[in-house]
C-alpha cells in the first residue's frame, strides 16, 4: 500500500464514519479494488487504527460537551462517594455519562467475544452486501414510523440501552454503527439531530479502545507500515471534521431517505459484482 492508496482510504474513512452507510464496508469494498490480496486481518487492524482520526474529529467538534459531561460525571461520582445531598447527580451532563457507559458495555462484550470472527468471515463482500440492504429497510421504517418528539433532554437509561445493543450489531461490516445508533434512536422517539448527536458521543469510547487495542499490529508483518497509517488517520480527521458539521446540519432539515436509496443502490450493485466475478467476496 502506497501513500495515494492510504490518502484514498482516509478519506473514504472521514466521509463515511459518521453517515449511515457503514465506513468498514466501504473501506472493504475499496480495498478489494485497491488491495485484493492484502492480509485481511491486518487491514482489519488498519481500518481500526485510522478511525482514531475520525474520533479526534468528534473530540475536536464536541470538545465543549464531552469536557461537560466528563467533569459533571466525575462531580457526581465523587460527591456519592462522599455522601453527598445529590444535588451534582441530576444534571444532564451528570446522567448523559452514565448513558455513554452504558451503551459502550454490548459492543465491548461483543467485541472481544467475536473478535476472529468480525477480523475474518464477517468481511464477507456478500455479507456486506446483505447487511447494506436490510439496515436500509430498516432505516426507513424507523424514518417513517418514529415520533422523534423527544430531545437531549429527554434521553434516558433505557434509550441507552437500546442503542447501545444496536451499536454491537455495527460489528458486522456493512450494517455502519452511525446507521445502526440513528436508527435505533429514532425508533425510540430520539429527533434526527438529537439521534445523531448520541451516536457521534457514543463513537468515542468504543472506537477509540478498539483502535488502541489494534495499533500494537500496525507494522507488522501482515499490515500497513506506520508511516502509511498516520497519512490515513490525519486525513480521516479532516475529512471527517467536515463530515459531521455537514450530517448535523443535514439532519436538521432532511430525512435520511438519501442514505436509505444509496444503502440498496450500493448493495444491488455490489451483489451484481460478486455475481458475476467481477470481485471476489473474500
């Protein structure tokens, strides 16, 4: 892998992080036009690692609320522990914390239990291809049959759950963990915006333990060297910075048909592809 091949993936990562169109699917589909005999498992700690570019992005853009929830969290902690009135225990900050770990537990759990599995098989082009259309049926029945009357303020411990069971099914390529969170928030009664602000909050920890936990593979001998992937982690940061402040604004205004009719377009064609040879599926 050179430094355009890298550039091209980096940027195919900050575009596609934060929308639901699954970034590891698309990374995989790529790859099997740049790269079709690269060791998968390296390239699984590959596309891990540089997601650590598109995480520094949400830290950059939310800076201001992840600092509030993390000193609100800890305020609350601490004043438990020191048995305290309650009064730093009932903001929002305080309990949007206590969501944020909350959620991140299933996909940890289911992280480690299928970790060969999601390195491997799960890579499947013809499993991606599935998981693109049937995420985009259900994204389209949540757009259609969802309230969304509830904001920020309304989020609770079993909105938390939800989609934090959602999120771990977004270890299967294709299903896009931003889709899967959205999705799962709207069926709860989440509005677009506020649905997609938990889902980028919610990206940090899991993302980032899994990209520290793959960066030990990087230079070895079945994955990219070091130097190719810090220029595709720097360039899914600003790729992805520009993401999220466009999604954000999207959202505010539009429904996510757009990406529900791009999810079934992609998957037809990559189905017409692995049908015909023209790519391999592994």
């Amino acid at each position: 892998m050179g430094p355009l091949q890298a550039a091209v993936y980096g940027v195919v990562q900050g575009l596609t992080e934060f929308l639901p169109i699954s970034s590891t699917g698309h990374l995989r589909i790529v790859q099997a036009w740049l790269n079709p005999h690269i060791d998968q498992a390296g390239f699984t700690a590959f596309t891990a690692v540089i997601q650590l570019g598109t995480m520094a992005a949400v830290v950059l853009y939310f800076w201001r609320e992840l600092l509030h929830v993390a000193v609100a969290w800890l305020r609350g902690v601490f004043s438990h522990l020191r048995g305290g009135n309650g009064a730093e225990r009932q903001s929002l900050e305080y309990r949007m914390g206590w969501y944020l770990i909350l959620a991140t537990i299933p996909v940890g759990v289911f992280g480690l239990i299928f970790s060969h599995q999601i390195e491997t098989g799960a890579r499947n082009l013809w499993i991606i291809s599935v998981a693109l259309i049937v995420m985009a049926i259900v994204l389209f029945v949540a757009e259609r049959r969802a309230s969304r009357d509830r904001g920020e303020d309304d989020i609770n411990s079993r909105d938390a759950i939800v989609v934090g069971a959602a999120q771990s099914l977004a270890l299967i390529p294709g299903v896009s963990r931003s889709g899967a969170t959205i999705t799962a928030g709207l069926f709860r009664g989440l509005d677009r915006v506020t649905a997609a602000r938990f889902s980028f909050l919610l990206s940090v920890p899991a993302v980032v333990a899994s990209g520290l936990f793959e960066v030990r593979k990087i230079g070895g001998p079945h994955a990219p060297g070091m130097g190719i992937t810090i220029v595709a982690t720097v360039i899914s940061f600003i790729v992805g910075l520009a993401s999220i402040a466009w999604l954000i604004r999207y959202v505010s205004r539009h429904s996510t048909f757009v990406f529900v009719a791009y999810r079934i377009a992609l998957g037809a064609v990559l189905m017409v592809l692995l049908a015909t040879g023209a790519v391999s599926a592994t």
